[in-house]
C-alpha cells in the first residue's frame, strides 16, 4: 500500500516548488477517505522518515529529490574529536573542516583548517588542552590577519564559543564505527559563513553566492532550522533578504 501511495503522490506533486500540510492532508484524505487524524499525522511523518518528501520548513513539504548533505569525516577529524570527549566528558561541542566548503565553491580554498565550537565557559580550558598537542597550531577566536597570516593547512583549529541551540548533527567517524562525532548541518555551516566575515574572508562576495547556489540547488535544506539558528545569531532578517534577493527561485513563498 505504502509504495502505490509513494508513487501517486510523487505523481501528483512532480513539478510544484512546494505544498503545506492542509493540501498534503487533503490529498492523502482523497486516497484513503477513513483515515484518522492521528493516522495521517504519522503518515506524513513516515513520508518525510523515508524521504518520500522533505520538510523544508514547518508544515511545508516538497517531493524528495535532493540528497542529504553527508560530510567527509577525515581520519584526522575523528582524531581530532577524541581530545575533547576524553578531557571533557558530556560537554557541548561541535567540530569541522573548513575544507568541506570546496564542495560547493567555485575557486578551491588553498588553506583549510579546522572549527572547534564549544560551551562559551569552556572555551579556555579547551583552548590549553588542544594547545598541550604539539601536532597542532591553536587559535582562540582570532582575527581575519591572524587567519591569513599564521594558519597552515591541515594542521591549525580555531577554538570558538558554541552559540546555544546551534543546528548539529551526530555522525560515525568510520563506517559502522560507534565513536560519534558532533558536527554542524549544513543550515548551520551556511549562515556561519554568511554571518562571520573574519573567519570566512576568503568565501565573500560572489564566492559565497556560489556557496549558496550549488547547497540550494543539491541538498535538502530545512528552512526552518535555517532561519532560527540565523535569529540566534541575528541574522534573520538579513539572510532573508539575502535569499530572496539571490535565490527566489529555491525559497519563493517559503521564507515569509
């Protein structure tokens, strides 16, 4: 049953930028006039589950045809992580690669390093113990001529304070490995970049449209999840008008 259903909806919502829950509701109601209240909300939840369809914002969907951004987790990354889950049980933190963002610029960053956030009152404290590793070159929120003068690829992290709330994800350093590592989605990595212009210089102007561009047009994108973490750093307004003015054609009728 579950399959006919799958293959008429995407029949029938094919083509349209996007439909809310009340036309979803509506359109389901028509295939199974029994159905319950509850028995729709878990249908619903179960289309987006198999990503049949995806939420790009509350109570509006799209049929599934993007794929979910996956970073590469590097051997040195889930070295990395250890550091702070082994000296800091249980606390909050988030770590990437700035060399993920080659993935969707047009000119390839030449110098990457990496982002460790964590609990704004844990930021010294972490900082000392990275900086006890001699592998490493560790920098506490430094400024844009610290970046481009100092930083060597592969081998520097910034440490930076967590933003509460801040849109992360849990993933396997290997496959089928159970170490964890906590990293940022891909909603949260695009407004780091479009609200922090010092450590993101070298991604600005038509460089960072292109960033928005290709993560618009290949990926899934919960608006949502997108917009509170933007008001979480005061961006919300801004990032609206960015988009809007940039990209109505992915987020027309979404962001009002």
């Amino acid at each position: 049953m579950s399959k006919i259903i799958d293959h008429q909806l995407s029949k029938h919502f094919r083509g349209k930028d996007h439909f809310d829950r009340d036309t979803l509701s509506s359109f389901l109601t028509g295939l199974d006039p029994e159905i319950t209240e509850s028995a729709l909300t878990w249908r619903i939840h179960d289309l987006v589950k198999r990503k049949v369809i995806d939420q790009v914002k509350l109570g509006v969907y799209i049929i599934s045809n993007k794929e979910t951004y996956q970073p590469f987790i590097s051997d040195k990354l889930a070295r990395l992580s250890k550091i702070v889950v082994k000296e800091f049980d249980k606390l909050e933190y988030c770590l990437w690669s700035t060399e993920w963002l080659n993935d969707f610029t047009q000119h390839q960053l030449g110098t990457f390093f990496y982002i460790l956030e964590v609990e704004k009152d844990f930021v010294e404290e972490v900082f000392n113990a990275y900086s006890e590793n001699r592998q490493y070159r560790v920098y506490l929120d430094p400024k844009e001529d610290i970046i481009e003068r100092y930083m060597e690829s592969g081998i520097s992290i910034v440490i930076k304070p967590l933003i509460s709330r801040s849109p992360k994800q849990k993933v396997a350093g290997k496959e089928k490995s159970k170490d964890k590592i906590y990293v940022p989605t891909l909603e949260k990595i695009l407004i780091d970049v479009y609200s922090d212009e010092v450590t993101f210089y070298a991604i600005q102007g038509s460089e960072m449209n292109t960033l928005f561009e290709n993560a618009l047009k290949r990926y899934q994108i919960n608006f949502t999840k997108l917009i509170s973490y933007a008001r979480r750093r005061n961006k919300d307004e801004q990032i609206k008008n960015y988009l809007n003015n940039n990209f109505d054609d992915y987020v027309k009728d979404i962001l009002t």
